[in-house]
C-alpha cells in the first residue's frame, strides 16, 4: 500500500450537498458514479492513500470540508493563483483553505494555507531540497525543533555519510512532511493520518466523466 495523501481542507463549510459544492467551485467534472452501487464502508481511512487523478472522495468533519484528489492538491501549491483556486477562495471566502500532499516513494511533501482568500504559505519540497517557499512561517513551522523531526541517533548516522549541506536539505524535508502531518490534525480536530479514527469520517466517492 503507498501512502500518498492529497487533501484539500475548507473549514466553516456547513453546506454538506457536494453536487452542489463541486459546482461552486467549477469542479462539477466530476460526477457520482450512478451506475455502480454505492458503498457504505468508504471512509477517509481506507481511501486517502494514493494519489488520485480520475476520483474524488468528499467528507466532513467538523465543519471542514474534505476534498481528497492530487490534481487539486496541486492547484494551490504555486505562489500564483490558478483559476481552480479562485473559484475556491470565491466559494468560500471567509474560510481557510488547506492543501497537503505527501508521496513516501519520493519523500516529496506540499503545504499551502490560504486564510480568508489570503495566500499565508506556500511550501513543497522533497529530502533532496526545496521547491517552493513562500510566505510567513507558520506557528507550527516555529514551534518544530530539529529533534522533533529525527532522532539524535539518525542525525549522527546522516552527519557522518553525508555533506552539511546534504544533511540540511534531508532534514529541511523531514520538517517538511512533519508540518504537513501536522496540520492534517490541527485541521480534522486532532486526528492524524493512517489513525484508526479516519475510519469515522465517510467520504463520497465521485469520478471523472
């Protein structure tokens, strides 16, 4: 099994019609599978680890709204505005607006966290470096020390086969996937990736037509 979420996070939605939400937001391409069953037993668990193209779940949580595809993923992780992302900020303009990413293959990670139609932060990146980094440091970037993100023990072990500056990019992207995780919890009320109480949260499976 790969694990490589792609979320999008809207909070204060309480609009819970996703037709209709998906339509907002210019993104009504996607359609529920009407001749095939649907099942009861999808959650946010068993479907947020890979990275989507042609299928797109929604579920909410507390107010969130949860929309998991990679091609939207990717939509808000650039430090212009795509149409996708207009339409978002348009919808739902007094809300955060969260985008994370993460394939363990490539260690690449994205964050994006657009509050109240303000872009705040734009990162991604990967163990091999930084891609993009835009805007302030979120409070949870300053809070993370080194120690959070590698052991003491595995910190020697890189020191000694790598250069400084090698070392720097691989823990630079360890931080990286670090604030992506964390957010996801900061954002669905304390619940982490790959925990057991995703399986709480339903989801609604749509493709593309």
């Amino acid at each position: 099994m790969s694990h490589n979420p792609a979320l999008v996070l809207i909070t204060n939605v309480h609009e819970q019609n996703y037709e209709l939400l998906l339509k907002e937001v210019q993104l009504d391409v996607y359609v529920s599978p009407h001749t095939e069953p649907a099942r009861k037993d999808v959650n946010l668990m068993n479907i947020t680890y890979d990275y989507f193209t042609d299928r797109l779940w929604i579920g909410h949580y507390n107010q969130v709204l949860i929309m998991v595809n990679g091609l939207l993923a990717r939509e808000f992780v650039r430090i212009d505005s795509s149409a996708t992302e207009y339409a978002f900020v348009k919808a739902f303009p007094q809300s955060d607006i969260v985008s994370l990413s993460y394939a363990s293959t490539s260690t690449s990670y994205s964050y994006a966290v657009i509050r109240n139609g303000k872009k705040m932060r734009v990162k991604n990146g990967s163990q091999d470096g930084t891609l993009t980094d835009f805007g302030d440091l979120l409070p949870i970037e300053r809070e993370l020390s080194v120690d959070d993100v590698i052991s003491p023990g595995d910190l020697e072990d890189l020191q000694a086969d790598r250069s400084s500056e090698e070392v720097e990019m691989t823990v630079e992207g360890l931080r990286g996937s670090s604030v992506m995780h964390r957010l996801v919890a900061d954002y669905l009320g304390g619940l982490e990736l790959y925990s057991e109480g995703l399986q709480a949260i339903p989801v609604t499976e749509f493709v593309r037509r």
